[in-house]
C-alpha cells in the first residue's frame, strides 16, 4: 500500500445499491414515463429526474403526479406504470464494472447485500438476467422490507445486522443523494458513484465520489484490489461505432493542436448511456485510408463546458489533409481514465498527449494489438 493511499478503514462487508449503480436503468425510466404521460396528454421532459432518482416508487410517483398535475393518485399512477416496468426488466443492461466488480468480491469471499429502495419482487425480476448476481450476494434487502426507505437508514442497519457485522465495518456503493444520506447517517464509509451527469458536486457527503464502477479503488477500504488493470489500462469487452466524421468545435487543431475526428451521437444515444464518460483506446479503421491506433474522450469535456455528451477519437497518425465525410469505425479495446476537469490549458493538453503515450504502448500488447484485425474495421 503506497502512502499516497492510505487504508481509509478496514471494511468487513459492502453494500451496494440497484438501480443507477448496477443496472442501467435511467433509459427505461424515461421510456416508460413518456409513454405513461403521453397517455394523459402529457410530454415527460426529464426535469423530475432529480426528485425521483434513488427515491421509493412512492415518493417517486408523487412527485410526477404532482409535478404534472396528473388526474389520479401516485398509487394509481404505480398501478398503471408498474406492468410497463415488469416488461422492461428483461432488457436493462448492467453498467460498466458492474459485473467485474461482483465477480472480484465474491472470488474473493467478501460478503455482499444488495440494498434498493425498490420492492423485494421488483429486485428479484431484475437481476433474475444477470447471470450468477442473485447466487453472489449473501443478502438482498427491498424497500418494502424495511420500515422506511433511503434516505431513512434502516435498510443499511438491516443489512448490518443480518450479516452481525458492525455499521461502521460496511462499505456502501450508491449512485443517488437519498442513498448516500442513508448511507452516512447509519455511520457507514459511503462511495457515490452518481448516475446523473454533472452532478458530483452535490455529493460532498459521500467519503469519495468516483465517475464509475471502473474508477473503484477497493484497496483504499482494505479490500482486495482488483488485479486486471495492465499498464495503465483496463481491458473492456471491445464495442463498436462508426458514422461519417464530422466537423466538431474547431478546437482539436485550432486551440488543443491535436486533431480529432469527432463522430455524430445521433444514432449512439443507448451506447452512450453505457459507457461512462472517460478516456478509451482502441483501432480506428478509415476505408480509403488504413487502420490506425486510436484514443479517445466520452463526455462532457469539463473543461470546454459542453452540452452534449460527444465522442472525440484522436488518431494516432500524421494525416496531410482531412477527411470529413469519410466513414470512420471505431472497435474500443481498453480503458484509460474518468473524464476530469484541469486547472489550465497547458495541463490538458498534457494529459492528452500523455493518454497518447498509455494508447500506444497499450496497443503494442497482444491482448490489445489482435483487435486490429476486426472485421468490423474494413467493412463501409
């Protein structure tokens, strides 16, 4: 253990939220709730998603009952919701580094709940198409098993004492402020880990904040630390993208001196939603011109203030001329770093160039460097 991090505290046990922090569940909410509203000649326009985020089906109905001033009860509206929901189940995704995290701490024998503010019956419909999640957790605990839901903490006391493990040995992993709340007032260490985008600055509760699963440092708890990061980088299951490349802010040659080809995010909105926002690598493949190295940003890109989620592949190779229109695919190999804000100008473009130096070493290595012969690469 490198003093630069220090064991926060020994933890015995880790707790771990549902929805937002293990499945992917912010695309269905929103579907669900447009077509729900639609009914009522209503349109969902996701200015709610902070008051329902982490709350109980309760709390949640009732703040769109009441912000839409809708004609029925918030028992009504979960009546007429619920079965839209049960359909859904089937297709929600886990997140990045949900998987790899439960498979690490159950090969390594650390016990696991998992504790949501959603309905016992709800939280088993869910994870029953995750392969292995319901054998892995030695505890799972429903909203309506406990008196009151987060941000109450009586779900993470009742957790504490099924497992007979002091409040203060658990680890909580939540995506939401009711969660963190609870978390916090049951005298438990809290990672938040917020769902919600450009949102980490309302979480100063939580003992740390990290922009995913991939970011965790179990080590920091006196856990067993994660042993699949390789040479600055973690290998992920590889995910495609292509479109024609398009003109982006005029600031990858013009303020940065690092061309990027900036791709549409039109039709790459779930994709999106998947991966967490961060520094990847992979293979470009440009049809007229080669295959190339690649690394790239997801994200926001704090730094310029964008709107919009873009994606921004640097190539790693000399070109004479651009090449807007031409079709780009992208095969995404290997992960880097969370997105992150910089002081200066300066220090930005350092880490870019130094992300460049991770990439290109990485792509050398036989695991990253196969991937070079996709299919997926040459096709137009």
């Amino acid at each position: 253990m490198s003093v630069a991090n220090p064991i926060r505290k020994l933890i015995k046990c880790v707790i771990i939220d549902l929805d937002g922090t293990l499945l992917n569940t912010d695309g269905i909410v929103c579907n669900v709730l447009k077509v729900s509203l639609g009914k009522y000649g209503k349109e969902w326009d996701g200015r709610e998603t902070l008051k329902i985020v982490g709350k109980t089906p309760f709390e949640a109905a009732s703040a769109v009952v009441e912000d839409y001033g809708l004609p029925c009860s918030p028992i009504q509206f979960i009546s007429e919701i619920s079965p839209l929901f049960s359909d859904q189940w089937c297709n929600i995704k886990a997140l990045a580094g949900a998987n790899r995290l439960i498979k690490h701490l159950k090969s390594n024998g650390v016990p696991m709940v998992l504790a949501s503010n959603s309905p016992r019956e709800s939280i088993d419909a869910k994870i029953s198409f995750h392969d292995g999640w319901k054998d892995s957790f030695s505890v799972i605990i429903g909203g309506d098993e406990v008196r009151a839901g987060k941000p109450s903490p009586d779900i993470f006391f009742e957790a504490a004492r099924r497992l007979h493990i002091e409040p203060s040995s658990c680890l909580v992993i939540e995506d939401s402020l009711p969660g963190v709340t609870a978390g916090k007032t049951a005298e438990m260490e809290v990672v938040a880990v917020p769902s919600l985008p450009k949102q980490s600055h309302l979480f100063t509760a939580a003992d740390e904040v990290i922009n995913s699963l991939l970011d965790l440092q179990l080590e920091k708890w006196g856990l067993p630390p994660f042993t699949d990061w390789v040479e600055g980088t973690l290998p992920v299951d590889p995910w495609y993208i292509g479109g024609p490349v398009i003109k982006g802010f005029g600031r990858g040659s013009k303020v940065l001196g690092i061309p990027t080809a900036n791709l549409s995010t039109k039709d790459y909105s779930d994709l999106l939603s998947e991966h967490p926002a961060g520094v990847y690598f992979g293979w470009a493949g440009l049809s007229a011109r080669g295959i190339f190295k690649m690394v790239m940003s997801i994200g926001w890109n704090p730094y310029f203030s964008n709107k919009e989620k873009t994606i921004e592949p640097w190539l790693l190779h000399e070109f004479t001329e651009d090449f807007y229109g031409e079709e780009l695919r992208l095969v995404i190999v290997g992960y880097i770093r969370p997105e992150e804000n910089f002081p200066s100008l300066e220090s930005l473009i350092a880490k870019i160039h130094e992300d460049r130096r991770v990439a290109e070493r990485a792509l050398d290595l036989p695991m990253y460097s196969s991937h070079k012969n996709d299919s997926y690469l040459r096709s137009s």
